[in-house]
C-alpha cells in the first residue's frame, strides 16, 4: 500500500473557489507523487463566523442558540468546502469522495459547541484507501452516540486532522493555511520574528495553548500519539515547521519563542468565603461547561474572607459570569469581569535548568514602564497578564532581550 498522508487546509488558504481549484491540484500531485491523501478541510474564509451572526440574530428576545441545532448549522460550512474540493478533484479525473465526520467514523462525547472525540471507526475510510480514491473528509465535526451532529470547537479541523493520522496510522499531518510555518513570535507584531525549522511538541504546545497558529488539542494529540506535524503556507514553496519529539534540546536555544493571546479576560470574585473546597467549588462548574482558565491568584485571607481571580478566553466570558452568578453553592459579595487584556509568555523547554529567566522578563518589561496584573508559570513557560494596549511594545521589547532573531 502506499503511504498515507493527511492533510489539512483551512483559514483563509481556502477562502474562495478558485483557491480551493489551487489547492485540488495540490492535492491530485500529491497522489500522482504515490501517497493516498486524506484530506481534512475547514469552512471557507469566514463563512463559520457568518453562520454564528445568523444563528443569534434568528432568535428572538436575545436568546442563545439551541446548541444541538447550532451545531447541525455550524457543521455545514465544512461540507460546502469538502464537496466543492471533492467537485474539483473529480473534474481533475482522479477517484475522490467526501466524507461528512459522522460518515468518516467520527464519533464525540455530547458536549455540543466543545465536543471531544472519543473513537474513529476507520473502515469506511480504509475501504475507499482500498478502491484507490482520494478522501475528502469535513473537519471541526463528528457524531454522538444519539447520532446527534457535533462540534469541536475552535481548532477543531487540526484536532480531526491529527486524530485521523494517528488512527490511520499516517506517515505525517500536514497542516496548510494562511502563514508559512511557526515563528518565535508573531511576525505581524515583530518584524524580525524568525521561523523555526523544528520545534518540540512540549514548547509547541505552550505556544498553542496561548494562542499559536495550532489548537492545543492538536498539539496534545500529536505528541501522545507521535504524529509528526508539518506546519506551512498552503501556496507557498518556502518549507515549514515540523512539530515532533525529535528536536535535541541541548542545541537549541532556552527560550524558544514568544507565544501572546490577546483573546483574553479576567473575572474576580471579590470577598468569597474561605473554605475547604472553595477553589473546586468555583472551578469544577467551569470545567463541566468545557471553560478553560489559566492564571489563578486567591490572596491571602482577611477575616475568613479572600478574593480569588483567573483568566480565561474573552469569548466564554459572559458564559462563565453567569455560572459564577447563579452558583447558590458560593457565598460571595459580587463577580467582577475585566477584559482588554493580553498573555505574553516567554516559551522554552531550556529554561527550566536556566534560573534568571523570569527576572530577566520582569526586567524587561519594567523597563518600559508596563504593568504585570497576573502571573503564571510552568517548567517550561513564564506567563504575565498585561494591558492589550501594552502588548506589542512587550513582545518586541522581549524578543530583542532574549535575541530570538539570531
């Protein structure tokens, strides 16, 4: 049999049909190279964002979308690029079907808007291998156990790509979209920034978690299941990034990369009762809710009393201000949201046998007369909580400090 390679395309690398026409021939050159492509797409240009607004704007008195039905909705988007590519192959007189995710065997837990995928039933997928077509598969989708359509959530086209590759046992995920590879920063903000020939899933998945070209999920994946991922330009002959484990730590720099979200918000709970379990307390309904946080700073408490902040996405936001609000279980005086705010975070796998790194940071960032609001860090990542107006004086004044332009 020949190799297997998956693929995936998305963001605006597939925003209109004569893109897509581009990357259909991409695709038939990789099968005549004698691979069998399985081929992950995302809905094109901003069409999901397009299908949200209409879905809140359809509800009356300003109610969410029923999210079962939204996720039937949100689902579309991929399959109008999946069969237009599969369309364009065809015409290219190359075997080629598209598979929706639930046809592709995909199959998630029931958490509409944030599934997770629980399994991948590959034999429809090695049964059309078997009659030599090229497989288009829609990604950012599966299937309950109710039959119900779902959603993966942001990233989630990278997460279907690099779950297929790892259940199809592939050679390599090749991930194409709108930049060339990873950088040390963002080269939007940094000029200079560099592209990084190799990075290692560890450092890779700090620089995702906090707001890198890939979704963390992915990244987790891949390093779980040692899927070698190739990150690049979908119309570009410049080379990538591979994202693997095979990158010698000993001969790469201690600080790898400058890794910013500006999608972020704080909430703080002001004067909460200092008791055993309070933090779960807070916490566990958040995460029931697939709502992810970051920083967490509880002062030191003051009359039995204590506030206790975090940060978390500007998008779950509102959601998590009102299961804080009707928590019954809390007793607090009030929930105050924050938002305008950015992580900037140095990322190196080095640095936790480097001491000086975060005083060097602090230095840095002092010097520029920025504020610190939070801090977190891990052996391989510092993290601060600034202002989103501070944020590209702080990445550039970073990356000339820990010169990751040479």
């Amino acid at each position: 049999m020949n190799k297997i390679v998956v693929q995936k395309y998305g963001g605006t690398s597939i925003g209109d049909v004569e893109k897509l026409k581009s990357i259909a021939k991409k695709v038939s050159d990789k099968k005549e190279a004698g691979f069998f492509p399985i081929v992950v797409v995302s809905a094109m240009g901003k069409s999901t964002d397009e299908l949200v607004r209409m879905s809140e704007e359809v509800t009356f008195n300003k109610k969410s979308p029923d999210l079962r039905e939204k996720d039937t909705l949100l689902s579309t988007g991929e399959l109008v690029s999946s069969t237009l590519l599969a369309i364009s192959i065809k015409s290219l007189d190359k075997k080629v079907i598209s598979l929706s995710g639930s046809q592709a065997g995909i199959t998630t837990d029931d958490i509409h808007g944030s599934a997770r995928i629980s399994d991948i039933n590959t034999s429809r997928i090695l049964q059309e291998i078997k009659e030599d077509k090229i497989i288009i598969i829609a990604g950012f989708q599966g299937v309950n156990i109710d039959g119900d359509i779902t959603t993966l959530g942001r990233g989630g086209s990278d997460t279907t790509a690099v779950a297929l590759a790892a259940a199809l046992n592939a050679d390599v995920c090749e991930i194409y979209t709108d930049v060339e590879g990873i950088y040390t920063t963002d080269p939007r903000i940094v000029s200079n920034a560099k592209k990084l020939d190799k990075i290692n899933y560890e450092d890779m998945l700090e620089m995702a978690v906090l707001g890198a070209k890939m979704h963390p999920r992915s990244i987790e994946l891949a390093s779980i299941y040692d899927v070698p991922v190739y990150v690049a330009g979908t119309f570009s002959k410049e080379t990538g990034t591979l994202i693997t484990k095979g990158v010698n730590m000993e001969k790469t720099k201690t600080v790898t990369g400058i890794a910013i979200d500006k999608n972020v918000s704080k909430i703080t709970i002001k004067k909460i009762k200092n008791l055993p379990g309070t933090a779960a307390s807070i916490l566990k309904p958040l995460s029931d809710n697939s709502i992810s946080i970051d920083v967490i700073v509880q002062n030191t408490p003051s009359d039995g009393f204590i506030d206790f902040s975090f940060s978390l996405s500007q998008e779950d936001l509102e959601k998590a201000y009102e299961i804080l609000n009707n928590n019954n279980t809390l007793d607090f005086e009030e929930v105050v949201k924050g938002e305008d705010f950015a992580k900037v975070s140095l990322v190196g796998t080095g640095m936790q046998n480097a001491p000086g790194y975060a005083t060097e940071m602090f230095n840095a960032l002092g010097e520029k007369n920025i504020s610190i609001d939070m801090i977190t860090t891990s052996e391989i990542r510092i993290t601060c909580l600034i202002n989103q107006n501070d944020l590209d004086i702080a990445v550039n004044s970073l990356h000339e400090t820990f010169e990751l332009d040479k």
